[in-house]
C-alpha cells in the first residue's frame, strides 16, 4: 500500500508543485526541498484530503515534513 500511496501522492505534489515525479522522494522535504508558499500548501492539503477520502491537520506539513512521513500519515488514516 506504501508505493501505491507514493505513486499518488508523487501526481498530486508534481502538478501543484511542478516539478517531476521522477524528482519526488520519499525523502523530499514538502516546504524546504519544494518552496511552495501558504496557497500551495493549503491546495496541496486539500487534494489529498480528497484523493484519499481523509481529513489532514491544518499544520500537517509542520508536523510532517517529509512525503514519506506523509504518506505513513496518511495510511495511518486510512486504516482507521
């Protein structure tokens, strides 16, 4: 389930961020790797909150920083 996150998740961040998939790691830090100001995060939250059917914190890129941290997030969720 990780890697199928992963894969969604790497579409969602490329188009609002844009930049390439292929640049998008587990490891890539959402705000410091990816500059994307206050409106790109809220858009970024919002398109995750739907693609996977979740409710995220509104400081969830604070208190996680990574897209593999993330993603555990939001399995976490979807195991509920």
């Amino acid at each position: 389930m990780y890697m199928s996150i992963f894969r969604r998740l790497q579409e969602i961040i490329s188009n609002i961020a844009d930049v390439r998939k292929k640049n998008l790691t587990i490891n890539t830090y959402i705000q410091e790797n990816l500059e994307l100001d206050d409106d790109d995060l809220v858009e970024l939250r919002i398109a995750i909150e739907r693609e996977f059917d979740i409710k995220l914190p509104k400081n969830v890129f604070k208190e996680f920083n990574t897209i593999g941290e993330i993603i555990g997030f939001i399995e976490a969720e979807m195991g509920r």
